[in-house]
C-alpha cells in the first residue's frame, strides 16, 4: 500500500507519541579474537577482555602491540569457557589491583572447568601492562559433573562489578547441563540450592583487613547471569538472565539505600529459575509459590521451543552519559543472535515502558562504559568494538523507517545505497551539505532545481556511521540525522 506524501506526514504527527530511542553502532576498532567483555579503570582507556585469555588496551582510539595480561595457560575455552570478564578495584590508581574472572584450564583434577576469581596487580614500571606474577585465587567454584566425569562446560556467568559500596559483585550461573540428564533445566537444580554457590548473586568483601575474603549470598534462582549491571547513577541493579528455551529475561532490584556510597538490595531475594523461567512455571515441584519470588520486569520469547530461531540476552546498562540526552535513563541491552535492541525505562507508575530496534548487528556479546558514562558494545562475531550512538527518535511505518526533524524527514533511515528527503514545500533551489559525525564535509552545496517535493540521493560510497543532512531552502536551514549502512 502506497501513501502521499501529505498522509504520511498525517501519520507521522498521529503516532510522534510513540516515537522510541534509536541508536547505531560505530566501529572504532577491529581486529579482537572473541571480545567478550570490555571496562575501564578511571581513565580514558579501554579495557578489552578475549576469550581465549588476553586482555588488550584501546588508547587514543588505537590498541596497544603488548596486551595488558595474558593468561592463556590457565583457561581454555570449551563451550562457554574462558576468561570471561575483569573489574578495576575502586582504589586502582592508587593501590594498582584489579579482578579477573575466568574459568580454570581444562584438566583431569576436579578443579577443571571451575568458575575462578583471582586478583592481579598492574606493574610497578609500566601502567599499561600487569604483573604476571602477582595473582592471587580469591575464590573457585566447582562446576557438576557429568556422568562421564567431565564438568559442564557451559553456564559459567561470567560478569565482574564493584559496587558503589567498594564490595566486589558477581553472579554465577546454574554450572549447566548435559543431554544424558533427563531433568535438562539444571538437573542438579543448584540454583534453589542454598548449600551451593551455583545460580546464584554473590557479594565479595576484597578489603577485610584480616585477609579473610567475606562473601554473601544476594540472590537465588539464576541460570546465567551473563552480563549485569549496576547503575552508576544510583546503585540500582539490572541483570540480564540467559533463558532456557522459552524466556529470556531482564530481573531489577532497586537500591534501598540513599547513600551515594551505599547499596542495600532487598534481601532473600530468588529470582525463580529452575522452578519458573521468567514468570512461567518451568519445574514448580516442591516450590513455594508464585508470590514468593522476585520476577523480571521484562522478557521476550526465545523460539527455540517451537523450533524457531534462538535467542540469548546480552544485558546492558543504564545510560548516564552526558552526550545524548535522548537516552538518558534508559536500560539497554540486545540479543546475542538477532540482533534487536531494547530499550527499558520506567514509565512514572510504578511500570516499565520498552522499546526494541532491530536490523543492528547481532552477535554483540557484552555492553561497556567509559569513564564518563557513555556506552560501548563488542561483537564475538565480527571481533569489532563499537560505540554507541544515539540516533533520535524514529516512527515505524508499514512502509517507512523515518527520522523526523522540523517538516522534512528522511528515508529509509538507515540508508544503503539511497537516501530520499520528503519535504513539505517545493524544493525549487534546494541545497544540501552531508557532514559525517566529525563535522567533515562529505557532500558540499549540492543544488537542485525541481519543482518537486522530493529529491533522492546517491550515499553508496560514504562509509558506515553517522550523517548530518543540512537542508538549505527558501524557507531557511534544517538539520538531519542519518545512519548509513
């Protein structure tokens, strides 16, 4: 179905309401093997962890040749294995000690495959390399055994936090399952199990003067805490839990405390698995009921249970950056196999509104912040760091994705190889100059003489990023954004 011009801007004004965030990943660097994970240490570098156990350095938007650790000899990566995430001590610049979390090489000792937590030190001589020697195990957990006497290879957890509290924060997941298991769903059902450390949110005191290493269990009934995040704006808690294969889910817990140095999460928390996936009964049998567990404010269906493509969440954070305002306060993450984005922000009722983008790139492993608060992802895919961009807001069409500024708009958005700009007015010595997000001019002052309300544009050679279309006619000045493909 075919509309005119007037009509698509009558719906456009009829369903600005409800208009969602958008964003596009720009690539800064390329080149990483299975980037799993990336932070920073309180400065303006990037911190880039590899599966395979090497951490790299992005400075000055370049990677360092020496890799800030490396520690191939004591992981592997079987399955979900390997080093899987690190997080800076919160006095880092002064007592240098930084956390790695990785799973043990594989062996024939029981520790193989095991979840470990250790603690390393930067060199004393060069900032931008660890000492090698200084690790120290603070913590190992043990994975299941399968019948064959092999560990499970797969939900390991795997993210690192500091809170705002100066304890160190991690979840783990169920420890996993095997095909020769008839109860599938974590079939050793750890996540309920309160004498095991599997499924489970764990707080851990790195600081007791007696060099004893404290740990508390927060939470319950997680299967794998892949990625989580605190918000550095006031302590609150976002986890994105990979589902099994009906639900993937994003659990919150609000930071009861004022304290700007505080964090006090509601206690007894149990987020239900393996007795309920998200908020649907998975295994209820000797469960308390529905009332008593801590269900997510968001999930969306993984089709693998109807044979349908698969899905896994890839949890995020909230942006409290200062470069777009448009998505400040919104919860973001994606899934690691299509792709789509999702946007999650209280809706001022005690509810939650969200909103998902798709056509992104898919295999995006983990999400990251700077200094500063703004966003990063990495794809285990294409070995790529992206930032995030905030595009504006966008309205879906039957027929048209547009963005829409002032009375002209742009589409598709974002473009491949055209770009068409509707006007509302004649563009009868309209001109028009592309800057890319730098500010360089990639098309300069190009006049058109038409009568018509449309012109459409060649943009098959600009490069992927983002664009700014200024719009010159008789009426004066407009500004565009756009997202080339």
């Amino acid at each position: 179905m075919k509309y005119s011009l007037w009509a698509l801007f009558g719906m456009l004004a009829a369903l600005f309401t409800d208009a969602q965030p958008s964003i596009h990943y720009q690539s800064i660097a390329t080149g990483f093997n299975e980037p799993v994970a990336l932070k920073n240490a309180g400065d303006d570098r990037l911190f880039i962890v590899e599966r395979a156990g090497l951490i790299k350095i992005l400075k000055n938007n370049v990677v360092l040749p020496s890799p800030f650790l490396d520690i191939r000899d004591q992981t592997s990566t079987e399955g979900d294995r390997g080093l899987l995430s690190i997080a800076f001590h919160p006095d880092y610049k002064t007592n240098g000690y930084f956390f790695v979390y990785y799973t043990q090489k594989m062996s024939r000792l029981r520790s193989s495959g095991a979840v470990t937590i250790a603690r390393y030190k930067v060199s004393a001589i060069d900032s931008n390399v660890a000492d090698p020697n200084s690790s120290v195990i603070l913590l190992r957990v043990l994975k299941p055994l399968s019948q064959a006497g092999v560990t499970f290879a797969d939900h390991n957890g795997g993210d690192l936090h500091f809170g705002r509290d100066g304890y160190l924060y991690f979840g783990i997941g169920d420890g996993g399952k095997e095909s020769g298991i008839s109860a599938a769903g974590d079939p050793y059902n750890n996540s309920q199990n309160d004498t095991s450390a599997l499924g489970k949110f764990i707080r851990l005191n790195v600081n007791s003067t007696a060099g004893i290493i404290d740990t508390a269990v927060l939470a319950k009934g997680l299967r794998n805490p892949w990625r989580w995040s605190f918000d550095r704006e006031n302590g609150d808690l976002w986890i994105g839990d990979v589902g099994h294969y009906k639900w993937e889910e994003v659990d919150y817990v609000k930071n009861e405390t004022t304290n700007p140095s505080g964090i006090q999460l509601k206690k007894g928390l149990n987020f239900g698995w393996r007795c309920y996936e998200a908020d649907e009964p998975y295994d209820a049998s000797n469960c308390p009921p529905a009332n008593f567990f801590d269900f997510p404010v968001f999930k969306y269906v993984n089709q693998r249970s109807t044979g349908g493509a698969p899905a896994s969440i890839t949890g995020g954070y909230v942006y409290r950056g200062a470069t777009y305002p448009g998505l400040y306060g919104y919860y973001i993450c994606s899934d690691l196999y299509s792709g789509a984005v999702t946007f999650i922000k209280p809706n001022g009722t005690g509810g939650w509104t969200s909103y998902s983008q798709t056509g992104l790139d898919s295999s995006i492993v983990s999400y990251g912040e700077d200094k500063e608060g703004e966003l990063y992802a990495v794809s285990i895919g294409s070995g790529k760091l992206f930032k995030v961009i905030y595009t504006g807001t966008i309205v879906a069409l039957p027929e048209v994705e547009a963005l829409v500024t002032g009375g002209s708009l742009l589409y598709p958005n974002p473009a491949h190889n055209r770009l068409t700009i509707l006007s509302n007015e004649p563009l009868y010595k309209a001109s028009v100059t592309i800057t890319n997000a730098v500010g360089t001019i990639v098309l300069n002052d190009k006049l058109y003489r038409t009568a018509s309300r449309s012109i459409e544009l060649n943009v098959a050679t600009l490069t992927t990023g983002l664009y700014y279309l200024s719009l010159k006619t008789a009426k004066g000045i407009q500004t565009l954004k756009f997202i080339k493909e």
